[in-house]
C-alpha cells in the first residue's frame, strides 16, 4: 500500500542496538524530544506514512537486510525504506560535500568552504536514489516531504520522476543571502530544484526572504506575495528581524508556498522532567556544590559556527578584569564533538582544550576550577538539572538556523525558578524568544558586557525576564510546528481556490 506522507530524511526513525548474539534491534527513541520524534508525529497524524533514510552496505546490489521493512511503535504504523549506501558515498555526499562545501556557506563561514574534494556526480547519484525511493512508496495522491540541505536535488529529481505528487521541503540551518549562496558553483541546479517543489520552509522570515533573493537572482522566479511579519517573529532592531515575509512565489507557471514554521521543544516532556524527584535531587546536589557561587552553563556541538571558543575567550577576559569573583563563579561548557574524523573540527576541538587548560591552569585553585568542560553527550535528565540550577545560560553561536537548548533552557526552569539567558542575535531563535540578553559574538565589548549584566541581575529581574521566555518557548513548541504542518499538508492536498493564488 502506497504512503500519503513519506519523509525523506538522511536518518533512520528509530536506534539500532546490536546485541551479543548479533541479532539487531529497532528500537524507539527514549526521548520524544528532537527532529526525529517530531517528524515521526507529524507522520503518524497523516494516517499512511513512510519514510526514507540511507543504512551502510559493504556491497548495495546485495544488502545484508531488507530495504523495506514495516515499523509499529507508539507514533503508529509505517515504512521504512532504507537505501544501502557505501562508506565511501555517506562520505562523500555527507561529510565532503554537506559538510565541507554547503555547512560554511550556509552559516556565512567563506573561509572554510572547501570545493576542491567535492564529488558532485556522487552527491547526484545518492540524491536521485532517495528520489526513487521516495517516488516507489508516494501514492499519487500523497505529499513527499524532504528535509535539509544534503538533499537539496531530491525534489527536482522527484519531479522529473513523478511530476504530479506533492512536495514539501524543510530547511534546518540558515538559508544564507544571495552573495553568499552564489559562491556554490551548483548553485543554479540546487536552486531549481527547491523550485520545483510546492512548497519550501524554513525557521525564521530571513531565511525565507533570503531563498526569494537568492531565486530571484539565479532564475526568473519572482515573488507573488508576502505579509507583515508577526510581531512575535521580528523583534524590532535584532540582527535577524525581518519585517516582511514572502509567501508565495511563481516559478515556470508553478506555485512555490514558502512557509515559515519554526521548530519548537517538547514543552510537556521538558516540564515532566524538570520536576521529577531524580532531577529535583540532583538539582540540590549542583546547588549545594556551587555554594555561595554562579554556575554559567553552555551547551553545544563542537563546531567552528557555535562560538564556543568565543565563550572560553569571554569568560577568560572576566577572570582578568574581575579577580573578585575568583571561586565564586564557575563555567560548564558541554562541547560534544560532531565528528573528530573531520579537520575543521578536530581543530575546534583542540582550540577548546587548550584554552580550557590555559584558564584552569592561570585561575584555578585546587579547590576551584573555574571551567568544566565535558565533551560527551549529557542524558538529558542530568542536563535538564544543571539547567534548572545555572544562574546563567550563555548561548552565543556565530551562526545558528535555530537553537533548541536556548529553549529549553527556559522550560526547564520550574515555576519561579531564576534565571539569566544571554543569547545571540545570529541565533535564529533570537527573533522568538522575549526576555535574553541579546549579544554580539563577534563583538569583545558586547560579550563582555552580557556577561556583566547576567551576572549582576537581581533576583527579581531574572524571575521577571523568566516569566517572558518561557512563555514564549512555548509558543514555539514541537506541538504548535506539529500543528501547524500537518494543516499545511491537508491544504496542499486539498487546495482552495485561494490558497494558492
């Protein structure tokens, strides 16, 4: 039986745990929490669904497992097509063209774009494979939704396959402007591809006026229709507001809606877990350890666009300027590594360890060490208690499409819990959160600054900006995007005469 939703994402829905015997299973996400558990939500409210996503084969003509297989957990019943793809693909079209081509443009990084290792035919060839699978399990009457960057040729491959379905993009990262997309030498068949889908999204207005831009550069596309931005959506002077967001666009006679959905949080599981006694137990635990002290928190992948060396170098700058709060304020940068085979990042890394050694090793007593840096995944549990514990939470990428620990930063603390977030403006939540204390990466002055005024805010103020940002995290939460895609698939199926026009 056909799907009427198939996802196409690069991820399998669900946690391959091998066992001793050599038996594998296929086990659910413990945490609905993240990308994954949201999709398969939305999927499950569509009724029939699939989803696509690659699995590694040392010979793909003969995969040692099933290509399709049939899932039944708590999101409902679906496929799964799993397309067998060898080291050296995932290589080349993930970690060489995704991540050392499209990654530092998408986030504004020239400097690290790398062109020269790209095997473009590779990257075509893996992206027409999810387009057939897609286009083996769509009905006809179904919508295919594609998801990030690394997939960008899906949708004009699936048209060329099947020219009547529907297709959905979703875009994760920022959609950068046309100066900088137009340094990819594909530019102009990626951009034709997102064309031919019906309708593209993406986080924030910016993103969405910087795809238009950037169309409007490459072909004859031209915007149809736009609207005044929400106020909840544009916070007047941040670097990322924009004040009109396109909606429609028109492209060789076809209708191109360009949504925008920000993805939220699981605000119900988040405040479940906030006040379970596990948590509340070691919520006294960092309290009692701290003392008198301010506990600073940050939470990242390992990367050159987070801003995590920026934020050893800024805490370092207080220790210097400020010898008065020698022991009584202590950093816990989380810097999980997202891949150490990869150059760019092992030297991040690197950068990170030596500059945490440098601090501990001028400032530190052996009673106090002012940076604690933990470079492996946290169970979410524990890091909902240091959240729920930290004076400040510092969140300052160069560049970020969203930023989810931002938010759930916020709804972690319980009612009247405290609480200071400071957060960049070039994090595309910054437009959505009310309260933070916007900052400037690139800015020493405007750093140092955030970091002062976190540190010194009253009891009272933190409660008050508190009450600001956990409502807006809610506003912006997994059910509010669930929601609001799940309409939007109904009406691509079933338009009226003025949805569309």
């Amino acid at each position: 039986m056909k799907s009427d939703l198939v996802v196409v994402y690069h991820r399998q829905p669900y946690e391959e745990v091998e066992h001793e015997d050599g038996t594998v299973e296929l086990r659910e996400n413990r945490s609905p929490n993240g990308i994954v558990p949201t999709l398969k939500g939305v999927m499950g409210r569509m009724g029939n669904g699939a989803w696509v996503a690659w699995k590694h084969a040392e010979d793909p003509a003969n995969p040692a497992f099933e290509r399709v297989i049939d899932i039944d957990d708590s999101y409902g019943k679906y496929k799964v097509s799993r397309l067998p793809l060898t080291k050296e693909q995932v290589s080349s079209f993930y970690h060489v063209t995704s991540k050392e081509a499209f990654w530092p443009i998408l986030h504004g990084f020239k400097e690290k774009y790398n062109y020269d290792p790209v095997d473009w035919s590779t990257f075509r060839e893996v992206n027409w494979a999810f387009a057939e699978a897609a286009a083996n399990e769509v009905s006809d009457n179904g919508v295919v939704w594609v998801h990030d960057y690394n997939l960008w040729l899906v949708p004009g491959y699936l048209r060329q396959i099947k020219p009547d379905v529907k297709i959905a993009f979703f875009h994760h990262t920022p959609f950068p402007s046309a100066d900088m997309f137009n340094v990819l030498p594909w530019r102009e068949e990626i951009i034709r591809s997102l064309l031919s889908c019906d309708s593209v999204g993406f986080h924030i207005p910016r993103y969405a006026q910087n795809f238009a831009s950037v169309a409007h550069s490459l072909t004859r596309a031209r915007t149809v229709s736009d609207e005044y931005t929400a106020d909840t959506m544009t916070p007047r002077g941040a670097a990322l507001s924009e004040r009109f967001t396109p909606t429609l666009m028109e492209h060789r006679g076809r209708k191109i809606r360009i949504e925008v959905n920000p993805v939220g949080v699981n605000v119900d599981y988040l405040s479940d877990l906030a006040e379970a006694p596990e948590v509340e137990e070691k919520v006294r635990a960092i309290r009692d350890w701290m003392g008198e002290g301010q506990l600073i928190v940050s939470v990242s992948r390992t990367d050159y666009t987070k801003g995590n060396i920026e934020q050893l170098e800024t805490f370092e700058r207080l220790l210097h300027r400020r010898p008065e709060l020698h022991g009584k304020v202590r950093l816990m940068l989380v810097s999980v590594g997202a891949n150490r085979n990869m150059t760019a990042y092992e030297e991040v890394q690197q950068k990170i360890e030596e500059l945490t050694g440098r601090i501990n090793g001028t400032h530190g007593t052996f009673e106090w060490q002012p940076v604690s840096l933990i470079s492996t995944a946290i169970p979410l549990a524990e890091l909902v208690a240091y959240y729920r514990a930290a004076d400040v939470a510092s969140i300052t990428p160069l560049a970020d499409g969203l930023n989810l620990v931002a938010a759930e930063y916020c709804l972690a603390k319980a009612t009247g819990d405290q609480g200071a977030l400071i957060l960049s403006e070039f994090a595309g939540c910054a437009v959505l959160l009310t309260g933070a204390i916007p900052v400037n990466p690139f800015s020493h002055a405007s750093m140092d600054r955030a970091l002062d005024q976190a540190l010194a805010m009253g009891p009272e103020e933190r409660a008050s900006r508190m009450v600001e940002l956990r409502q807006s995290a809610k506003r912006w939460s997994i059910a509010a995007w669930s929601d609001r895609m799940t309409r939007h698939f109904h009406e691509l199926l079933n338009p009226q005469p003025d949805t569309l026009s």
